[in-house]
C-alpha cells in the first residue's frame, strides 16, 4: 500500500498469479510412468503381431509353396507313362495321409532341417539315424518329422492319432498302409532311439517294416518329442484311377 496526496489509499501492485490450489505440476515420476506405459503398449502390439506371423501367416506362406511343390510331384508322376516311378529326392518322394490328423496330403521330402520342414512339408530322417523307405522293400523304419505348429504345422493334431490308426504313405505305384500300434507322448528330443532300425522303445523287437512320426511337444514349444510308431500291413498297387485305399475313404 502507498500514501496518496489525499491521504487515501491506493493498491499499486496487483498480486503476483500463485499455483491453483489442489492441483501439483506433473513430476518427473509421472512422466516416467506415462512414458514407460506407452513403450509397453507398443512392445505388446509389436509382440501380437510376431505372433499372428509365426502361427497363422507362415502357415499360409508354407501351405501355398507345398501345394506347389505337390503338383510337381504329381505332374512328374503323370509325365511317366511306363516303368517304375524313379525315386525323385529332389522335389519330394511321396505323399503322407493321416485321416486322424485331419490334414489333408503331406508331402514328404528329404532331410529334417529346419529350412526343409519350414516350406510345410514332412521329411524323412538323414541324420542322427538314416530311414529306411518303404520303396526299397527292405526290412526298416520309415521315420518322419515335421512341425507341430506355425510353418505349415502338418503334425499339428499328431495328438490325435489313436492306437490303430491308419497312416497311408502315397507313392507313384503303391500306397503303403501302416497301422498304429504304440504312441510315446513325451520323451527328451535327444532320445535316438525312437528312431532305430527296430524300434525297442515301442516294444518291437524283430526287425520289419515300421514307419515313425515325431514332432515337438507341448504344443508351442520344442522342450520334448511326441513319437507315433506304425507297422505295415499291406502295400496296394496304383490303378489307373488312383484310387485310394479304403482306409481313406
């Protein structure tokens, strides 16, 4: 307050603007929070997409290059009017039919590396343990592996075979029927011997024709191996028709 020449009073200064009552300025903390919230929500959609790719879209990738390499197969097939089917290690040697699974045709090729089984296809054994195909018609097993999920996920339903099943193995001049005879849900990836000449581990003891289906297991994971083990019955010639066995009918 200041004195004026008639002694009155005079407010010379207007008060300075102080912080709205019941309100504090947002500190560094808060921001923090706010910052790392919106870093979570990315790496969450970031993480939901990887997700979508590995089970769904390289599936849709892998199914679209086996179909192709299928129809290879079976316009090579078509192309040879006479004599045996050559072995043909190059785009596939067959195709593989496991009504239980409920997936369609699978082509079989050579090899299990993980570039060969990530085009959507089954692949027999090279190493640790050499297959033996049923084309040679010698006495052995036929081991196969592929992946349970994403990249084609052809074994996806592998869980669903029973005891009895039928697993038909599709070539140029014959079908091969095998019959399920024993299932190893879980076993280390590392157990080689699910993969042996005569399969022990499954009881057998003699030698014979036998065929064998791995893949990962818990579903989403690679930790341990689900084994199928089959035994042929009956190996039925191609007619003209190709017609299938009634196993698949």
């Amino acid at each position: 307050m200041a004195a004026t020449a008639d002694d009155t009073a005079e407010q010379t200064d207007a008060p300075e603007a102080g912080p709205v009552p019941g309100r504090r300025p947002i500190g560094r903390i808060a921001t923090a929070v706010s910052v790392l919230g919106e870093l979570l929500i990315t790496a969450g959609l970031v993480l939901g997409l990887f997700v979508v790719y590995s089970l769904w879209w390289t599936n849709v990738i892998a199914d679209r290059k086996a179909d192709r390499e299928g129809d290879k197969v079976r316009d090579t097939w078509a192309q040879q009017d006479t004599g045996p089917g050559a072995l043909d290690t190059k785009d596939g040697i067959g195709f593989l039919h496991v009504p239980s699974m409920r997936n369609g045709e699978v082509l079989v090729e050579k090899g299990t590396s993980t570039e060969i089984l990530n085009d959507g296809v089954a692949g027999y054994y090279t190493d640790p343990a050499k297959a033996t195909l049923p084309t040679t018609g010698k006495a052995g097993n036929f081991t196969l592996a592929a992946h349970r999920d994403g990249h084609g996920a052809k074994f996806h339903n592998i869980d669903k075979v029973k005891v009895g099943d039928p697993i038909v193995f599709e070539t140029r001049d014959d079908w091969y029927v095998y019959k399920v005879y024993d299932i190893l849900p879980e076993t280390s990836k590392y157990n080689v011997k699910v993969l042996s000449q005569v399969p022990t581990e499954s009881g057998r003891k003699k030698p014979g024709h036998y065929i064998t289906l791995t893949t990962c297991t818990p579903v989403y994971t690679s930790r341990y191996r689900y084994v199928v083990w089959g035994e042929l019955v009956r190996v039925q010639k191609v007619d003209s028709k190709r017609t299938p066995p009634k196993e698949l009918g």
